[in-house]
C-alpha cells in the first residue's frame, strides 16, 4: 500500500508541468566581463535568449553595485522562442563603479523563469592636468 502511494505521489510530481529553465538559454555577448567602460561611453547590450517554449517577457537592467541604482532598464515584449536582444546606454558616471548587467525571462504570471547576469565597471574621469 505505501508502496503505490509512493508511485503515485512520485508520478504525480513528475506529471506536474513547470516552466523549465534549462529549456531557456541566455547568452550575453556585450558587454563583456570585467570590462572598463570610461565616463560617456556608449555601452551596447547584445544577447540572444533562445527557448524550446515561447517566451513572453525579457527584462535587462543594469545595476550600480555600489549604490543599487538602476540606470538602464528595458522590458521587451515577445511571443517567439527566440530573440536577439541589441540596446544601448551612454555611460553617465563620472567615478568609478562597479555595475552588474541582468537579462531575465519572465512567463505571462510575472514569474522568472531564467536569469543570467555579469559584472562590468566604469573608469573614474581623468582629471585635467593644470600647467
């Protein structure tokens, strides 16, 4: 008896239907880690997010580590199951900061359902040289 209640508890979870991130593949190719962005630079964001379902929503942001201000954010709404993601931001910081983009992939409940993230910075502004 505990044996078929087993099977069927078992079965019943394998039967239960998820959105399954391993299906969803993000891949960002710009900017690239770790990489030294100086003050006004134009800073492009490319990715391709590919799934075996269909996607609803692509969300980029990118954070400022230091201070947790977002100062690039863009929602995309898409029905395919596969998208190439190609945007772009001037680099207004003037210091040196450390930022962290993130591409995530939401279902129509809002739900995440992949997520994929990398580090990159800011130079600080090189001071003019008095003579």
């Amino acid at each position: 008896m505990k044996t078929n209640i087993l099977m069927l508890l078992s079965f019943a979870l394998l039967s239960f239907t998820t959105f399954d991130q391993d299906k969803i593949k993000i891949q960002i190719i710009k900017p690239v880690e770790k990489w030294v962005h100086q003050p006004m630079d134009t800073i492009w964001i490319e990715a391709d997010v590919r799934s075996s379902e269909q996607l609803h929503n692509i969300s980029i942001e990118v954070l400022n580590l230091n201070d947790s201000v977002v100062l690039y954010n863009k929602n995309i709404h898409t029905h395919s199951n596969a998208a190439h993601v190609k945007e772009f931001f001037i680099n207004p910081l003037i210091e040196k900061k450390g930022l962290r983009l993130t591409i995530k992939t939401n279902d129509h409940s809002g739900k995440v359902t992949a997520s994929e993230w990398l580090n990159f910075s800011t130079a600080a502004r090189k001071k003019k040289s008095s003579k």
